[in-house]
C-alpha cells in the first residue's frame, strides 16, 4: 500500500534534524469544556514552552534508569494510535502529522486562556484549570522517581503557531507543503 503524506516544510525540517536538542513552541489548542462549567463560550489554550525534541525514548527511561540505580530493562510499547513517519519525531494519524516533543524539568512554560477569543476572566480561569485538573492523566513514572520521570507529548502540526530550534524558525503563516511516498 502506497499512502501520500503531505509533510510541510517546517516538517521536512524536522526531518533533517540531527540530534536531540531543545525549541521553543508555541501552540494554540481548543479545549472542550462542557457546558455545565459555564464559561461562556469557546475556550483555547495558547502555550509557549521549550521542549526537547529529537529524543529516544526508551533510551532515555534507560538511562535514568541507570542513574537511579536500577536495571535498564524498560521497553517503550507500540504508540497506542497513528503510526511513526520518523521515529521519535512525526507521528502520522488520519492524514495529519503530529510533532513528538518532550517536556523537562525547568523548563520555561507558559499558558494564556481565552473565551471566544478574548482573555479569560479570574472566574473562568478558576473553571478552565479545575476542568483540565480533572482530565490530567495520572503519570507513568517508567519505574523512575516522579522528577526524574520522561514525559512525552505530542502536538498537531497544524496546532503549532510558532516553533524555534537552532536555523529552524517557524511561523504558521509560512506553509508550503510537498508530498512523501510511505
């Protein structure tokens, strides 16, 4: 079977990238609030954070592992949906491509709010956060401590309002696509 991807070329990019390194993203995100939290409308999220990229990891859980003292015996699982167009960077799902990144300890994070476009209020915010607290995940620690665990996400490209990493600079108004044969 011979499915086309189209990958841009901030993805192309990402691509040809070498090494694990640190960028800086941002993001703009919606989240579906119900109703009966009564915020008053669409809610986005816009976050600008710096990440890793670039990253194994299962090599990584190995080597905290190891540094913790214990055995390196950790297997990552197969992604539990989508498929890797490039391992450990571009996850490919229903036709879109997806930025795999990694959050660390320090790291600069920050996340604005808004209702129907417009900065959320004190009371909204109170509302948005609870609603999201309720939704977080327990984390899976690997067998690590909780400060030394490895913490995966991943991120829509089409989500991605901006993205900086050493000669690669990205702003979503510059998109050009080009098609990959898989």
């Amino acid at each position: 079977m011979n499915n086309v991807i189209k990958v841009s070329n901030f993805m192309t990019q990402i691509i040809n990238l070498k090494g694990c390194k640190i960028a800086s993203i941002t993001t703009r995100t919606s989240v579906a609030v119900p109703k009966y939290y009564m915020i008053g409308g669409e809610v986005t999220k816009v976050t600008t954070k710096e990440v890793q990229i670039n990253y194994d990891y299962e090599n990584a859980v190995n080597n905290r592992l190891k540094k913790e003292g214990k055995a390196p015996t950790f297997s990552a699982k197969s992604l539990p949906w989508g498929v890797w167009l490039i391992p450990n960077k571009i996850i490919t799902h229903n036709g879109k491509c997806y930025l795999r990144m990694y959050e660390f300890k320090g790291a600069r994070h920050e996340t604005k709010y808004f209702v129907n476009g417009q900065p959320a209020n004190e009371y909204q915010l109170i509302a948005i956060k609870e609603y999201e607290n309720s939704k977080r995940k327990p984390s899976t620690t690997q067998g690590l401590t909780q400060e030394n665990e490895v913490r995966p996400t991943n991120v829509a490209e089409e989500n991605i309002l901006a993205f900086k990493c050493g000669e690669i600079q990205y702003n979503k108004q510059e998109e050009i696509s080009v098609s990959i044969a898989m």
